[in-house]
C-alpha cells in the first residue's frame, strides 16, 4: 500500500508535466510549430527567438507552475501522510520528467529547467529562490541560458547540504542535477565549439543552397 500512493504521483506529475505549454502558446499566437523555430525546443528560451516576451514569459510561468501543482497537489491529497515531503518531490520529479519527455509529443520535450525551478521555488523554498538568484546571475554574466542551467542545477545540491536539507531532498537535487545534463548534452557540445546561441539571440537559418551558373551565351547550342 505504501508503494501505490508514489506511483499516482508519479503518474500525475508526470501527465501533468507532459502538456505542451511552448507549443500551444506559440500556435495560439498564430506563430507556427514553435519546434520549426531556432532549437527546435518547445521551452521558454526557444520561445523567446520568435521575438514575443510575452509569450516567453508566459510559457517560463506555466512550464514552472506544471511542477508546483504537481508538488502541492501530491501533499494535499497525502493527507498528512509522513511521507509528504517525498510524494511532493515524486511528483515534482515527474512533472520535469514529462516536461522532457512528453507523451503527446513522441516523448520529444523541453530541456526541464523551468520546470525543475518551479519545483525547487514550492518544494524547498528558500533553496529555490537562491539557485534563482545563481542561474540570474549567470546568465547575466555569461549570456547563455543553457550554462546558467547548468550552474545553477549543479550547485543545488551543495547549497542544499550547507542549508540542511535531508538526505533525500538532497539526493532528489543530485538525481535532477544529472537529468539537467542530460538533457543539455547538445548544448554543452555547442558551448565547447563556441556554437551556442545567447540568450535571446536566434539562430541563423541554414543557407539555401546556390543555383548552379548558366553557361554563358555563346556556348549555348
């Protein structure tokens, strides 16, 4: 019994962190298939590159509010249950999971960062809001959203030992930590070759291809 309450909110989260959020902006916008734009990737910052803050904007605060519902409404339907914390941050993990590796999607998602910072601002407060601070100051510095991401996931873990988090909260930042990796392995090969975008910047359009030269006139038959 004690098993079934951590896979609906595995389920849960993970259906829930599954909807498109990117996609369905960017369509309802009139823009097109978001995925035929920039990365390709259905996040935030991809959104970004079609020029439209607000709907950027729009996709980051819907993309981070899919883990926190997930979170909050796995610990409300817990009941008091002594296990509370983990079934929030099952469901959260999963939610960022589905974010990644949406079902309706052919499993082909988003890189999970907004997501992943919803989940830290809801499930562990304070952490959340100075791993914010982190990736902002990051991305500030450097202009590259995706190594902000990855500063920031990757510190969590250290800033959740120093402020004396549990070993499972702690242990759920490390396995998040390496999923964050995961899914920015592109970016990090484009970050070693200095091919990585900044932030806002759009990608450039591959060249079309150069017709081949008429032969001049008076070769011509």
């Amino acid at each position: 019994m004690l098993v079934l309450p951590f896979v609906l909110a595995a389920i849960g989260g993970y259906l829930l962190g599954s909807i498109p959020f990117g996609l369905v902006i960017v369509r309802a916008a009139g823009l097109g298939d978001i995925r035929t734009i920039g990365s390709g990737n259905i996040g935030a910052t991809n959104v970004l590159r079609t020029g439209r803050r607000d709907l950027a904007l729009a996709t980051l605060a819907l993309d981070a509010g899919k883990a926190a519902i997930a979170l909050l409404l796995a610990r409300w339907l817990s009941g008091g249950s002594p296990y509370e914390i983990e079934l929030g941050l099952t469901a959260g993990a999963f939610a960022f999971l589905g974010h990644c590796y949406p079902v309706w999607l052919k499993f082909r998602g988003g890189k999970g960062v907004a997501t992943y910072f919803g989940l830290l601002l809801f499930g562990m407060p304070p952490l959340g809001v100075v791993v914010g601070v982190v990736w902002l100051a990051m991305a500030m510095m450097f202009r590259y959203s995706s190594l902000a991401s990855l500063i920031a996931a990757g510190v969590a873990p250290v800033l959740a030992l120093i402020g004396g988090y549990s070993g499972t909260e702690t242990a759920f930042l490390v396995a998040l930590a390496l999923l964050v990796v995961w899914t920015h392995r592109a970016n990090i090969s484009r970050l070693l070759a200095g091919a990585e975008p900044k932030i806002g910047e759009k990608k450039e359009a591959p060249a079309s291809p150069t017709p081949p030269a008429e032969p001049p006139a008076s070769a011509q038959p």
